[in-house]
C-alpha cells in the first residue's frame, strides 16, 4: 500500500479509536491556538480599527509595517519569545518557557499583525461608506472604530479565522518555546515533525490529515454561522 | 424676508487642485424649505456638507442665527444603515446625541409610528428594501429632533414609489418645524417641495429666490438654460 | 449596546476556559530535562521516565535536542538536569561551573548506515576509519548531522582520525543537514547516503529505505551518555532536589536495571555502565 493510502487507514484507525494521546494533543493544540487567537483578536482587532479610522502622523509607514509583520517567520518569533522567556532572559523569573503558556505568547505575537492588518483592511473599507453618516451624527473617533468593528463581525470573522490557521498549523515557534515536551507541550504540529523524525512517515502524515480536517471542521463551522448570519442580518 | 436660519459668508472650497465653491454668500431662511438646484457638478453636495460641518471651507465662514450651531442631522442619497436592527439604528444616533438611556426606545419608537415604520423595528436594517431604508435614516434623522434637516439628493438611487413616500415624509418633518436644506436636480422634485430655490452654477450662486418666481421666470441664463435643458429630458 | 455587552462577556468566558488549563500546568511538581534526540527519538524515555514518576510523583519534561543545543540550553538556566552524549563538551560544560558533577549512565554504540549497493565497497568492516577513508575515495554521498550534536561531534573525531584536514570534509559527496538523527536519516534514506548514527535512533527508526548496517563494533564507535545537575549557584531556581533525585535514581539498580529493559525487536538499545 502506497504511504498515502497508508496514512488515510492510520488516521481513520487513530479517529476511531478515540486514541487518549491523540485526544490530548487535539486539545491542547486547540487550546493554546484558540487562547492565541482570543488575545491577538483583542488586540489585533482594535488596533486594525485605530489605524483604519483614526488620523495620526506615520499612519502610512504603521499601516506598511503591519502588513510586512504578517509574513513574520515563526522561528524568528519563536527564537525572541525563547530569549525573552529563558532563564537568562528578562522574563525568565515567570518560568514560563517550555509551558503552554509560552505557546500562547508566540503564537499571539505570531498572529496578532495578521488579525491587525487584515482588519484595519476591512475596516478601512467600511469606514469609506460610513465616515460621514457617522460624523453627521456625531460619533467620536474612537466610537467610530467601535462600531464599524461591529458593523463589519462577519467579515472580521474571516480575519479572525486566518489567525487561527497560522496558530494551529505553525511548528517553527511552539517548537522551541514548547520544546515539543510529551504530555505537556506535544501539539499536533510538533507530533508530526517528531513522527517525521523517527521515519514514521505514515503517522507523520496521519496526523497531518487529521490537523487539515480539523482546521477544515473550524471553518466550515465559522463559514456556517457567518452564512446564516448574514442572510438573517444582511 | 424670514428669520434667517444661517448665513454663508463668503464660502470658498478647494479639492485636487480645482475650486468647487467660490465666493459664495446666501443666507438661509429658517422654517423654510430651501432646495439646492443646479446641473451635476455644480458643487450642490459640497456646499451642503459645508453647513452640515463635514467639510471645513478655504475660506470664508458659515454663520448660525443665535451664535452656535443648532441640533441638525443630515440624509444622504445612499442611506447608511448599521448591520443591526431598524430600532437600534435609531437608539444609536440617540445615543450619540446624548440621549438618556431610559428615553431612546420610546422616543425611537415613537418616531418609527410616525413614518409607518413601527412594524419594521426589530427588523434588521441591512435586509430592506432601498425605499424602506431611505425612510428609516428620515426617521433615524427626525429622531434627534433637528432644528435643520439636509437631504443630499435623498430620492436618486430610489423608484418613483419610494421617492414619493420620501418626498411625503420630508413635507411632514418640514410641518413638524424643521428647516429644510436639500439638494437635487429633479425639477418636478424642486416644484414640488421647495419655498425657496439656491440655484448653484460652476460652484458659484447663480440664483437664490422663491421658489414661485424662480419658475415663473428665471432671472439668470443658467437657471433658464437648465430648466429648458431639464425639461427637454422630461 | 446590549449587543456588545453580551459579546464582551461571552468572550471574557472564553477568556477564563482557555487560561484555566494551560496554567494548571504550572502547579505540578516537575524538572526539566535538556536531552538529545537520540535518547527521546529512540523511545527510551518513554519507557524509562513512567516508572520514575510512579515512583517519586516528580514528572519529568524532556526536551529533545541535540547535545551541544541541550548543553547551551541548561547554560541559560533553562533545564535542571542535562542527559547526553558528549563527553569532552560535558567536562567543558562543568569546568566553566555550570554543571556539579557528571556521571556515566549508560552507553550504546555508533553504527555507519549505508546503501545496500554499498558503493564504497564498505560493508562487513570493522574498522570505521577505513571505511570513512574509503567513501571518501568513492566520493560516495554522505550526509552529515552538522548541527554540533553528540553524533555529529563523534562523526567530526572520526573523520579527524580518518586523516580528514579542517574541521570535516569537502565536496559535493559531504552534505552537512544541520538537522536532528531523524531528519538526517530520512535525508540519508532518500539520498541512498551513507551516514553516521546512534543505534538507538537507527533501530527505532522506521523510513529506511535501502538503508542497512555496514559498519560496526569497532571501539572507536562507543557512544557514552552522562548525565549532569545544573549548577544550582549559576541558576538559583534549579530544582535541586528533585533534579538530583532524578539522577541518584538513573544511575541507581532499579535505573540501570529499566535502561537495560529496553527492547526493540528483542535488541537491546542501550547498555547501562553507571559507576557503582
């Protein structure tokens, strides 16, 4: 049987058996990616919003810098974080590298630009059809970005969900502020590339599968409710 | 003549390199329905958004009887409707203008009854039609109780229905004791709902009379020019 | 307003659910140790480490590099205990006062893997200089850790020994990965390369491809594994205690005796050797 087909049987076998040790590191991952993603949105999104309604010098250069930060590479954010969190680095006395904790904060400051930038994108794009009406009634500046981030969810959904595909699938940062520990920071990502290490290219590719039907059931889910919600809102 | 509502002195706007209102002076007349008229790219638009106080002239000042600027609202040829539902649209521009918390709701309904909206409330904004919606941003505007109301071609994008209906609701806010400031370029529409014409030409006043002399007999060659020209079309 | 309230609070839910459980970690007893690849990859601590935690309730959190990258590791203070196999860059380690003391816990061997075609004409010798010697007379693909692990440190003695000038070879045939075993194994795999490899790795090691054995048993591929306290004066949180209960433990019978238990298809991987 060719690796692939092997893999598929693999997958189905681990899904059907409810194997614990897949169950945890499902949920982990979830966890730490989801976590991430709540943080960066709170901050990620108001950010986009400010940069998209407010007028300030160096709004320009700022909206470039946001765009060029979501290309960030995961090992360099994950190498800074490590720095940063090592005993020997500043925030060393939290003892948080090799936690889910320090996961988390890679993989914020991974996907926060990314949240930003595409929001202050959508936002930006609103706040062309609604500057006026809202200033007629005199909304703040603030109070602007406030509404138009309401006003456009459905389409900040989709920005939201970007975050959380980088967070989940990304190995380069959690790899090293994790350090891939069994039972403690073993993550879908880092499980694969430990299984690739070993050769064990079948359940490498096993999991693999299962992580792109995961990140597959999230947006269909996300993709579902947005749809429903628009029809229902418009 | 009447009370004056306020005064244009000297008005000057600059876009791009080009002047689109130059030297224009005209005082409006409170309680009154003062209809803008001209071709397109007169500067009808611009010139209203200098009273509304969304654009900030060159030069020159926009002066209000009683020293400060009263309670005003403005409505815009396509509606801005929030992604929530028709009565939230309404307690949101009440909140806005400092509104107590405890008097939105009535107040918003109340002024729903009085445009035939009622049963629309919890409707939400984005799902009705154009005319419906033009409607509700009349009644999100006569909510905040405006000393002067501007129309920035309200009844453009809608069918000669819904334009009707339009044109009806505004004649009730007008009786209501709302100045009225409103451009368009519909003849009949001028006819039919204006006390007063400000004929605008090339960002210039061309004409600023009764409306029953402006059509009886036009003291300018541009406002002839258009109404022959408006109503060769018709 | 009611809308945002509503989704403010829902979302500060979430918030707690989701920082509840990686926090929880936190209060566990536990020790972290900095170790190589070849020790996790080979699954002796999966094996090994449930026995320790049943016995002393103290969980032990392995993370799994390579030798000098565990040894740089435990230098910021970001382990309590360093298990690995190099032993002139360990006696480095305790000299600049980073480590308390070393101790040999365990040994296992190199082996040259090669393809079964065996271009360089390799296979069945006991002498693994000769061999190096030999493809690199072929000019036969060899792929390096390249990444200043145990292995790679070991292969680097060996090519020196070999009469190789410089710090290693040269030339298209030498590709250095910079990568773990594993990783260099499946280069090896899909390059039909020879390369060098800890036997624990290689036996657990399941994309081999043409892949087999050509050398081993020579002397010079013992592979010694030590095992060091972080010094707790250069890092004041080491946990001291539990970290050297940890290491009384490995070198300990009952340690030696569970190392020695390790088998893959009836083989054994490791060889315990701790100073009685």
């Amino acid at each position: 049987m060719s690796t692939v087909g092997e893999s598929f049987v693999t997958a189905a076998g681990l899904v059907v058996a409810a194997d614990p040790r897949l169950l945890d590191i499902v949920c982990l991952s979830l966890t730490v990616s989801l976590s991430a993603v709540f943080i960066a949105s709170c901050l990620g999104l108001p950010i986009g919003a400010a940069i998209a309604v407010g007028r300030f010098p160096g709004r320009r250069t700022l909206t470039v810098v946001l765009n060029g930060l979501m290309g960030l590479p995961p090992v360099v954010v994950g190498l800074l974080v490590y720095l940063l969190l090592s005993r020997a680095g500043p925030l060393g006395a939290l003892g948080l590298l090799f936690t889910p904790s320090a996961m988390v904060i890679a993989q914020v400051v991974l996907i926060t630009p990314i949240i930003a930038a595409l929001s202050r994108q959508i936002v930006a794009d609103a706040w062309r059809d609604y500057e006026e009406q809202l200033r007629s009634l005199g909304a703040s500046t603030p109070r602007a970005a406030c509404t138009l981030l309401i006003d456009t969810r459905f389409s900040l959904s989709t920005a939201v969900l970007a975050g959380l595909g980088r967070a989940v699938a990304e190995v380069g940062a959690v790899m090293i502020v994790g350090g891939n520990i069994e039972g403690v920071t073993r993550v879908m990502t880092t499980s694969i590339a430990l299984e690739t290490s070993k050769g064990d290219l079948p359940l490498a590719l096993a999991l693999g599968f299962i992580l792109i039907a995961i990140v597959l059931i999230l947006n269909a889910l996300a993709h579902a409710v947005r749809e429903w919600a628009v029809r229902r809102h418009g | 003549m009447a009370e004056a509502l306020l005064t244009l002195e000297a008005l000057r706007f600059d876009a791009g390199g080009h002047t689109l209102i130059d030297s224009v002076s005209a005082r409006i007349a409170a309680l009154r329905r003062t209809v803008i008229l001209g071709p397109n790219g007169a500067g009808k638009s611009v010139l209203m958004r200098l009273m509304h106080g969304l654009l900030e002239p060159v030069s020159g000042r926009v002066h209000w009887s009683g020293g400060k600027a009263p309670v005003q609202a403005m409505v815009f040829q396509r509606p801005v409707m929030l992604r929530r539902s028709v009565l939230d649209n309404l307690t949101y521009a009440l909140a806005l203008a400092g509104v107590a918390a405890g008097e939105r709701r009535t107040r918003a309904m109340d002024v729903l009854q009085r445009v035939g909206l009622a049963h629309l409330a919890s409707r939400p904004a984005r799902v009705l039609s154009g005319g419906e919606q033009q409607r509700v941003a009349l009644a999100r505007a006569w909510a905040l109780r405006p000393a002067v109301l501007f129309l920035d071609e309200p009844t453009a994008s809608l069918d000669p229905g819904a334009s009707a209906e339009v044109e009806r609701l505004i004649g009730v806010i007008a009786a209501d004791g709302c100045s009225i400031v409103m451009s368009t370029h519909n003849l009949g529409q001028a006819r039919r709902l204006a006390d007063d014409i400000l004929f605008i030409d090339s960002g210039r006043i061309a004409e600023h009379t009764p409306a029953a002399d402006f059509f009886a007999a036009p003291r300018s060659a541009q406002a002839e020019q258009f109404i022959r020209g408006e109503l060769s079309w018709t | 307003m009611d809308m945002i309230r509503r989704s403010l609070i829902s979302a500060v839910a979430a918030a707690a659910v989701a920082f509840a459980s990686p926090v929880s970690f936190a209060a566990e007893r536990f020790i972290t140790v900095s170790s190589t690849t070849s020790t996790e990859n080979s699954g002796l601590f999966k094996h090994l480490l449930p026995v320790f935690e049943a016995k002393t309730g103290i969980q032990v959190r392995v993370v799994a590099l390579g030798t000098g990258q565990a040894l740089d590791m435990a230098r910021r203070g970001d382990a309590d205990v360093v298990f690995v196999h190099d032993k002139k860059a360990e006696e480095k380690f305790i000299a600049e006062g980073y480590g308390v003391s070393r101790q040999d816990v365990m040994y296992n061997d190199f082996v040259l893997i090669g393809p079964k075609a065996d271009p360089a004409k390799v296979v069945g010798g006991k002498d693994i200089t000769a061999a190096l010697t030999a493809i690199r007379a072929a000019q036969a693909p060899f792929v390096s850790r390249g990444d200043k692990s145990g292995t790679h440190a070991a292969e680097l003695r060996l090519w020196k020994a070999a009469g190789v000038e410089g710090d290693a070879p040269t030339g298209d045939w030498y590709r250095s990965t910079g990568s773990g075993m594993g990783a260099a194994l499946n280069t090896a795999s899909s390059m039909n390369a020879y390369i060098m490899a800890d036997r624990g790795t290689w036996l657990s090691f399941k994309n081999r491809g043409d892949l087999t054995v050509v050398v081993e048993g020579d002397n010079r591929l013992f592979n010694q594994y030590g095992v060091i306290l972080v010094n707790p004066e250069k890092h004041a949180h080491v946990k001291k205690a539990d970290g050297q209960a940890f290491i009384d433990w490995v070198v300990s019978a009952e340690g030696q005796q569970a190392i020695a238990g390790y088998k893959i298809g009836g083989e054994q991987l490791f060889f315990p050797n701790a100073a009685k």
